[in-house]
C-alpha cells in the first residue's frame, strides 16, 4: 500500500531549483525585479533571472516572470546580493546617503567600533537607510576604564564626566594598571553580551601603551566569546612584518578568529609577504582573514599615535604627502606640527600607498573589500573618498575597465566573504550576501556600462553613478538611481552571544 504525506509548499521553498517558476506557488509578490542578470557567489548562479519579494526575504528566483505588486524592471542590469561594508566610521545621513549610492546595504564599524554598543548609531537612529552594527570598540572600553573621559564613537567627541586628572590621551599612551586591565575586560564582555559583533582593536593607535600582558586580554576573550578580533596592527617602518606575526601567533595560540584591517596600508611595499603570511597562518588551521580598501592613501586623526613615532620613516613620506581632509591643504613641517598640537582630531589624508600594493590585494580572490570611511558630516568640509566610493571604484574601474578580476569575484569579496566571516558569531549574516530563496532581500541592482565612482581627493562629494535600484529589508531605498527619501528600513544588527 502507497502512503501520502502532505508536505506544505512553503517548506520546499529552499530546496527548489532557481529555474522552477515560481508562479505555480504563488500568482504575486510585494516587489518583482524582473529581467535582470542574477548572481549569486555562493551558488555561481549567473543568468537572466525573475526575482519575488516578499516582505523582508527573497521568496522566488525564476526563469519565467512573475507577478508583482511592484514590479521593477531590471533589463540590461546585474541584480546581486547587497554589498556589505566591514569597515566604515561614519554612521551618519550623509555618509549612509554615499554607502547606498555605492551599492551598500549594511554598513559596519568592525575596526574602532563602540562602547557601549547599544550607543552605536545615534546620529542614524530611527532614520537609517541602510543595516548597521558595530565591534565591541577596544580603545572606547579602555577610555572608560582609564581617563575621565567618554566617548562611544568617534562620530563624537570625547567628553568629560569625571574630575579624577586622568585624560583622554592616557588612553593611547599609558600602560593599564592591574585593576583597570580588569575594568576594560568587563566593559568588553559587556559590549559583547549586549550583541556586539566582535572587538574592534586599533592596536596601533594604542601601540606604545599596550603591554604583551594585556594584548592576550582581547584574544583570548574573542576566543571565548566565539567571536573575531578585528585587528589594525601596530606599525613599525615600512613592510616590517612584526605587527602581523604578533597578531597571528596569538591568534593560533588563543584559537582567536582575527581580520586583519586594511591590508596595504600596514604591509606597504611587504604587501605580498603579509598576505603569505597570512595564507600560510590559514594553511595551518588559523582562522584569519584580511581586507583591503581601494584607494591609495590612509586617513586617520593628526593625533594618531603614529605621527608622534618616526612616522616619516615608517610611512616613507614627508610633510608635503599630508593633506588636511576638511581643506584639501598640504601640510609643512610647521602647520603640521601645530595642527597636531592644538587640533589633535582634525582628519589628514597621508599619500603613501601605491597602486600596486592595492591592485595585488583587489585582484587577490580571498580577500574581503572595504571602504574605510572616515565621517562624512556635511558637505562643507572635505572628507577622504573611499567612503563615498570604494565598491562602484572596485566594480566600474577594476572589473569593468582594466579586468583585473572578474564580476563574480568581485561580488564575492563585498556580499558572500563578509557574510562568511561574520556568520558564526552573528548568524543575522547567515541570511545576507547570498542571492538565494529565503534570504534577506538586501539587494543591489546596477548597471554593469555605467558604475563608477565619482569621488576624487580634491572633489570628494561626489556620489557614485550606476546603482539603479537599492533594496534593504524588502524596502526600497534607491529607485531609478535616486535615494527616495521617505524609507528608513536600517536595522542595528547585533550579534547573538556564544559564550559558553
């Protein structure tokens, strides 16, 4: 005897192959992007695809069309997962209006990140456009246990709530005593019990003041948490490969997960050696990723603790490779030297990577690409451009232009590879950088012909051009390549605690 079992359609959904029409399912969706040229890292999914949304997830990828509320047509266009940004300080309205005009859909601070992170946003909250998160912020935990300042990101100024003679450069230049060693470890675990997404170490702004002793703190608590240290290596002179080994030998003796930040900007002329290094680390059971930003400068704070070294030496340049990012001005030994003594905050720009150096690692198919913005708070002050227009840069320039790779893992490195390093942690990503049935419908839809950034060093206000269509939680954001406005679908994404 035959027996039947009932099996509901829905639970069939993730098992059913993208050609299925899915207009034997259901007769319409909220939103259809018709017409488009669908890809999907994951599974190389690359054709000419039909794709239904409803509400905030993906429900069918279809070779016929489909029926919609909406329906958008994405003829002659690429449809791919929304890109995801690892690495952006600027969780502000006009830096999230840049990220979504360059095809991102999460925007997150994973290198400095926040303390505490249920802080993190402020500026964007309740009218975000675009998915944020951010670290477990390892120099703002370390404010609070050490100086009489606070300071939760730095979209803001530290600020003062006590009067124990203890100030904020204490934080980047003083060793932590025993009890406040203890203090910065609480306020982490807090941080990260709260749903932070790792801890955010900028280890080389803190470089002198960061014992052995305490440096194991981070990694091993990382390690404990189940959750990635997202390390920016301290610096020595150019190409030493010092700052790496530390990292990666700690990473191996803990069982820490680590990125490593901006790869060539701390590899320099050594880039091809850090990555080696890195490979080989991965070759034996390191969990270790890295990233690069594709722009051939690096921006920080005048005040960083770099510029107080031999930094001359160390980045190869001199005082006329230093911009000031708000005037576009370059700097001469005398204006620097003030600037860094009464505006210790202001934002430079220090021309000092090659080319070459970026080119290696944008080309390279294991490694992540980020942005790197600095924060963009209004248009009356210049701001570094890779934050307006680094993943447009990576498709329209290095795929398009000088096929230097190509499309499909160019998407890999900005939709599947963040998600793959953050999903452990943060299963939210289980669900983004993949084009598939049931996942997250962040979705970016551009035009292959006309991608490109705009933004230069001298003219950074320059949007990027060519992204059509920007869905964020099934919301859309950006319709026939303008931001419209009135959606503000932008969740704070949290990571779900692993602790044992």
């Amino acid at each position: 005897m035959i027996r039947y079992f009932p099996i509901a359609i829905a639970s069939l959904l993730p098992f059913l192959a993208p050609s299925l029409s899915a207009q034997d399912i259901k007769k319409s969706y909220d939103i259809v992007i018709a017409n488009g040229r669908a890809m999907d890292p994951e599974s190389g999914l690359d054709a000419i695809r039909h794709i239904g949304i409803d509400g905030d997830k993906i429900a069918a990828i279809s070779q016929t069309p489909l029926a919609g509320d909406l329906e958008i047509d994405a003829t002659g266009h690429v449809i791919a997962p929304g890109f995801i940004d690892i690495h952006n300080h600027s969780p502000t309205p006009l830096g999230f209006a840049y990220q979504a005009q360059d095809g991102v859909t999460t925007s997150l601070d994973l290198e400095v990140g926040s303390f505490p992170i249920d802080a993190y946003g402020a500026l964007i909250r309740g009218q975000a456009i675009l998915n944020y998160g951010a670290s477990a912020g390892y120099m703002q935990a370390r404010m609070a246990a050490m100086s009489d300042y606070r300071q939760t990101h730095i979209v803001e100024s530290p600020r003062k709530v006590s009067d124990e003679g203890k100030g904020a450069r204490r934080t980047m230049t003083e060793q932590a005593s025993p009890e406040e060693l203890i203090q910065i470890e609480i306020n982490l675990t807090r941080a990260l019990s709260n749903g932070a997404i790792g801890i955010g170490m900028p280890l080389d702004y803190m470089s002198v003041a960061v014992s052995e002793e305490e440096l194991n703190m981070p990694f091993a608590l990382a390690a404990d948490f189940g959750t990635p240290l997202f390390v920016h290596i301290r610096r020595g002179i150019a190409g030493d490969p010092t700052g790496l080994d530390e990292v990666l030998r700690r990473a191996e003796e803990f069982g820490t997960s680590v990125l490593i930040c901006h790869l060539s900007h701390s590899g320099m002329q050594n880039t091809d050696l850090f990555l080696q290094k890195i490979r080989a680390a991965r070759a034996d059971g390191v969990d270790v990723s890295t990233e690069v930003l594709p722009y051939n400068a690096g921006s920080t704070s005048i005040g960083a603790a770099v510029f107080g070294r031999d930094w001359r030496t160390i980045f190869n340049i001199d005082y006329n490779d230093v911009q000031r990012a708000s005037t576009g001005e370059f700097f001469t030994k005398e204006s620097f030297e003030r600037t860094r003594r009464e505006e210790p905050s202001a934002d430079i720009i220090h021309h000092y990577v090659k080319e070459e150096w970026t080119r290696f690692l944008v080309e390279a198919p294991d490694v992540i690409v980020s942005s790197d913005g600095l924060v963009a708070s209004t248009v009356d002050e210049n701001i570094p451009p890779q934050g307006v227009g680094s993943f447009s840069k990576l498709i329209g320039k290095y795929v398009r232009d000088e096929k230097a790779l190509d499309l499909m893992t160019a998407l890999s490195k900005i939709t599947l590879l963040p998600a793959q390093l953050l999903e452990k942690s943060a299963p939210a990503f289980r669900l983004k950088g993949r084009l598939q049935i049931g996942m997250d419908a962040d979705i970016t839809v551009f035009d292959l012909a006309t991608i490109a950034a705009k933004t230069s060093y001298e003219q950074p206000h320059n949007a990027s051009v060519g992204i059509q269509t920007l869905l964020v939680d099934g919301k859309i954001v950006i319709k026939n390549g303008e931001i419209l406005g009135d959606a503000f679908p932008g969740q704070h994404v949290l990571a779900t605690p692993l602790r044992n």
